[in-house]
C-alpha cells in the first residue's frame, strides 16, 4: 500500500496511548477518515487531550469499543493489545486488516530509518544512536518505543532527517511491509513469554525487523548472542556483526566491529578497512552490555558515512538513558542507582556485572520469570544484602536466603530507607528490579521516579 491509496482507507484505531493519538491526528490532517477507540476509562489515559482531539477533527470514544469499530476498513492496534484479544478477535472474524502504528507510519516516513531491537539494551543504543547523529548536524528524530511515537515526528522530516526508531516484539508483531534502510537486534533472550505463547513466536516478531530488507539494506546483529548467531544464514541484507570476540570474527561477515586489547575496530572487507574506533575506558556509560550497545551505534553510524571523530567524542560524553544504571545521589559515600528499566533477570545480570563487588541491592516486582541462576554467581559473590519488594518478594527471600542475607520490605520507600542503614561508604545501592512494575507502579519509568525521590528525600 502506497501513501496515496493509504490515504483513501479509512481507519479504526484501537488504543489512545501515545502512538494511537499521534496516527489519528496525522491521518485525520492529512485527509483520511478515523475513529479513536478505547476500552479504558479516560481517567486511566496518560496522553489523553480531548481538547487536541476535537481541534484536530478526531472521532473518537472512551471506556469500551462500541459497534463504531467494526465500520472503517484497516485497524491500527495499540502494541499493548495482544493478537489474542477478543476484539481483534472479533475484528478478524469479520475480515478487517489489522497493523500497528509502526507499519502505518512507515508508509508516509520520509527519511531513512534505523530501526533498533533487542530483549536489553535497544532503548540505550537507540538513544546513543541518535546522539551520534544529531551530533554529526543531521536533523534527527529519535522514536518509536522511546520518546515521540513514530507517528509524532512524522510532519517534521525530509528526506534529508534521519529516523532512529526503537522497535518492540509488540510493535514489530504487527508489521507487514516494514523495511528499515538499517536495523540492529541487540540481543534475544527468552521476555514477554507469557505475551507471545512461546520462545520461537518471540524470536519471529523480533525478526520482522530484517523480513523485508534487501540487499541495499543494513542489518546488524550482536554475534555473541547464540540464537542470534544461529539465525545468522537466514538474515537478509547486508549482514554486519558486533562480537567482544577478537579480530578472527572478521571472517564471519562483511563487515562490523570487534574487541581486542581493550578497543573497539571497526572493519568492513570489502571496503578493506580495519580501523580502531575506541577504547572501551573511554566510553562514559559503564559494564560489558554498554560495549555491544555502543558497537550497535558505531555500525548504524558508519552505514551512513558518519566521520569517526563524532563517533568517539559522543560515546565519550553520551550519559545514559533514565531508568538504566542512572545514577541518583552519593550520600556518605553510598552511591545509589536506579535500573528500574531492568524488568528482566537478564538486565539485572548486566546491572551486577557493572560493579565488582560492595552491591546492597533491591529487587522484586510483578510474579514473572524467575531466572535465578542468571544471576546466582554475581548475587552470591558481589551483592552484601537483598531487600526484596513487590509480589516477588517471598520467592526472591526463598530462594536468595540459602547464601545471602535477604529482608523483604513491604514499600520501596521501606527498602530505601533500609538499605540506606545498612550499606557502608564504598557500597552501592542498586535498584534492580527484574520483574515488571505493574504490581505497584504504572510503568518502570513511575517505578523509577519514586525511587529517585525516595533517595533524595534521604
């Protein structure tokens, strides 16, 4: 589907989160016929503006789908109604075409797109990407899963801009058509299991990313991830890899990046180029995950050309992304970090990875998986002390108590304030949460925003 034809269809938009109401108003100012729906209460919406939506022309309803959905041809799903839904499956019954926003928005995205996934670390190599860009003077938009919906920045590009768009295996799963000019998949790890039925179903709506790229296209992948390696022969485009590995990973594809002797070299056979881009002191964002996030970048960037002087000077100054290893305060020596981005026992293990030893940490959250070998050998050799919190807490003690002193808090103010008591100067306080917020908070970033105001009331 064209942008022409596209504009001709009408729509149905299931959803009025962020991307819900930047596609209505888009589509609706550039001439197609939507209607806004919406199961939840207005009270519970974060971004809704009836104001914004009457003064743009969008139709729209609240607290329930009413017959009105059935009426426009193609729906667009919010990423966080499952395919599994009765309504979607209604509306396939009835044959209406389902997408998603990121699909849509694509179609009318003027600008090339750097489309970036992965189970950890994509929020932080989106953002790091796109400060390379808007440092190399290139108007550039960062989106997607992070920020701006896709849909917002949309009126704001030319063909000139630059799109870097975070990708979920929710947003992904909805996708047709999408093809990004380059896409980076961090890693895959097994996440949102009980979302998509199985491993496998995960792995194939992370791979939507590279379904319709070509060989003008740039896709690259993190080599030390086994499923990735694995898959590696059924990638299309031009096939880059970022390993920690030596430089005898050069033989395994055109181009990418590896580590040796501490630094960062960039290669790409065919161009014959083997060059030191950084060594890995120098980045400003710390632990072993930061190196395959900042490798991510440096491949994105230098499939556009990017001058390695920018490249170097914005991982030197690039400071992180909120919610992930942030620091918050030093008080009395403790330093005290948020991760409230880590909802995985994966992004925990990169957390504790981060910090050799002297870790007084807070964990739990929402019932989910419960990885603890992941994390078994750090917790045992570099955690002090474990106060856990949220629905979580009593397997967390259970499990944790057998080699590690554990005390379970009822608030995490409670774990703060605890946790302040018992750590000594050089310690570290890490809120690592590995479970979803939702049993107490509205989202990680919520979960995030109290944590820090809770330490800096200390």
């Amino acid at each position: 589907m064209d942008r022409k034809e596209a504009l001709t269809k009408s729509y149905t938009i299931l959803g009025a989160g962020r991307s819900g109401i930047g596609i209505a108003i888009y589509l609706k100012n550039h001439g197609a016929n939507v209607f806004l729906s919406e199961a939840l209460p207005k009270e519970k919406l974060l971004f809704f503006d009836e104001d914004m939506l009457r003064n743009n022309g969008v139709e729209y309803e609240y607290g329930g789908h009413s017959e009105k959905v059935y009426e426009n041809e193609i729906v667009i799903k919010s990423p966080g109604i499952p395919l599994e839904a009765e309504i979607i499956k209604n509306l396939q019954n009835r044959g209406k075409k389902i997408i998603g926003e990121v699909e849509i928005a694509s179609i009318f995205c003027d600008a090339p797109v750097i489309a970036i996934t992965g189970t950890n670390g994509k929020t932080t190599t989106t953002v790091l990407t796109g400060e390379i860009f808007k440092n190399a003077g290139i108007n550039t938009k960062v989106c997607g899963n992070v920020g701006l919906a896709f849909s917002e920045v949309l009126d704001d590009i030319s063909n000139k801009s630059i799109v870097v768009l975070e990708t979920s295996s929710f947003q992904l799963e909805s996708t047709e058509s999408f093809k990004p000019g380059v896409a980076v998949i961090i890693n895959i790890t097994p996440d949102h299991i009980d979302w998509h039925g199985s491993f496998e179903n995960y792995v194939t709506s992370k791979l939507k990313i590279n379904k319709n790229q070509n060989s003008g296209d740039t896709i690259a992948i993190n080599y030390d991830d086994e499923t990735l390696q694995g898959l590696i022969s059924q990638l299309n485009g031009r096939v880059c890899i970022f390993s920690l590995k030596g430089s005898e990973i050069r033989t395994k594809a055109v181009a990418g990046t590896y580590l040796e002797n501490g630094k960062i070299f960039y290669f790409d056979n065919e161009k014959g180029i083997n060059e030191e881009i950084i060594e890995t002191e120098e980045i400003f964002i710390r632990g072993r995950h930061n190196i395959y996030n900042s490798s991510g970048a440096i491949i994105a960037s230098k499939a556009f050309g990017l001058e390695n002087e920018v490249i170097v000077e914005t991982l030197r100054n690039f400071k992180g992304v909120e919610h992930r290893i942030e620091p918050v305060r030093t008080i009395d020596g403790v330093t005290y970090y948020n991760d409230s981005k880590a909802t995985n026992y994966d992004s925990t293990y990169v957390a504790l990875e981060s910090f050799t030893e002297g870790i007084v940490l807070i964990m739990g959250g929402k019932k989910g998986d419960d990885n603890f070998d992941k994390v078994k050998e750090f917790i045992d050799k570099r955690v002090l002390k474990i106060f856990a919190i949220g629905q979580s807490k009593d397997v967390i003690a259970e499990y944790f108590s057998k080699s590690k002193e554990v005390e379970k808090c009822e608030t995490l103010e409670e774990a703060v304030q605890k946790a302040r008591k018992f750590a000594k100067p050089g310690n570290v306080v890490l809120f690592s949460p590995a479970y979803k917020s939702f049993d107490m908070f509205d989202n990680f970033e919520h979960r995030g925003e109290e944590f820090k105001k809770f330490v800096n009331k200390l």
